[in-house]
C-alpha cells in the first residue's frame, strides 16, 4: 500500500524486537542500524522533550552509515510517572522498584519518531496514558523473573503478562506503548 521513492531504502535504527515486529507488519523492506549510543539528555529538558531529543541524538549518530536517499527511522520510548522519568531498568531490583512505583496509577508513554530523508529530520511524538491495577510484589517479582524487562522502558511490556492481567485502561495507542506508534510512523511515511 505504500510506496518509497525510488533508490531509498527504509532503515530501523534500533533493535527493538517489538519494532521490528510491528514495521514488518507494513509490508515494506527495510534493515536494521543499531545504534551504540549512550543515551544522555540535558537535566534541564523538559520531561515531554527527551524523548524527542533521544530520536533525534539517535539519528544524527546513524546518519554516517545510511546515505541521504535513504528513509531511516529512529524512536525512543520512555515512562512518565507523574514527573519521575522511567527509562530502562538498569537491574531486575530497580525494575521491581519501578513496576512497584507504577502500581494502583496511571501514568504515561511517550514515545517519539524521527525519521531523515535527504538531510532533512522531522520529529513527532505520541502519548498514552496507561492505567495499572495493584501489582503485588511477589507478582512484581515473578514479572520480572520470567520477562524480559530491561530492555523496556518502565520494566514492562504491554504486550506479554502485565498488559493482559494489570492494565485496566488506556487512553491512545497501544502501539505506542509498545515502542512504536504505527499510526504516526505510517503518516511520516506517506509524506515522503
């Protein structure tokens, strides 16, 4: 259904398998950069920008290894629990604290794309609101001992046990929640 410009080549810059996923699900080739990159953000950046501000460092640090008639792709997800920002957990101790921290609340996602096609890079950002039921901490526990945590930002995966038996409600896109708001990409996409 959609169709890249001649000689381009779509990129995913990350190597998120829940991406990967839910790109191949566009029906359009593409390969993957991974990118080394520690993410860092300014302290004083305001909590609704770092997300947009890690796309965009992502990108800028790929643009070497893609040539300009190519369409790369970089996102970054984070938590936001109220103003405590919830990026990847570090150890399953500090992802224990974190779905803890997230029990009986709501909280949000955001995620931004950022995507650079002839020296140009434009930037957008989703947000859903996420509400959870009471997590135990033995239920936390046996989450994180049984799940891949650490490399999803809040320590969870909306798509695997936590989204089936703790999430209650959402206001957005679930896609969103899961590292890529399809909806958004799929708009960027048709303006190129």
């Amino acid at each position: 259904m959609l169709e890249l410009p001649r000689n381009s080549e779509l990129i995913l810059g990350s190597g998120s398998p829940r991406r990967l996923e839910l790109l191949k699900q566009l029906k359009i080739p593409f390969r993957i950069e991974v990118s080394d990159l520690d993410e860092k953000y300014p302290s004083d950046l305001p909590n609704e920008e770092i997300p947009g501000f890690l796309a965009e460092l992502k990108a800028t640090h790929l643009l070497e290894r893609v040539s300009p008639n190519d369409i790369l792709i970089t996102c970054d997800t984070l938590v936001f629990n109220h103003s405590e920002v919830l990026g990847k957990p570090r150890d399953k101790d500090q992802a224990i604290e974190m779905l803890m921290s997230l029990s009986c609340k709501e909280h949000r996602v955001i995620t931004a794309i950022t995507m650079t096609y002839m020296n140009t890079m434009h930037t957008k950002s989703d947000c859903t609101t996420v509400f959870f039921e009471e997590i135990k901490e033995k239920e936390a526990v046996w989450y994180v001992d049984n799940f891949e945590v650490l490399d999803k930002a809040g320590a969870y995966g909306v798509q695997d046990w936590i989204g089936l038996c703790k999430v209650n409600k959402i206001i957005g896109s679930y896609y969103n929640i899961m590292g890529l708001p399809m909806h958004l990409l799929y708009k960027m996409l048709q303006k190129v």
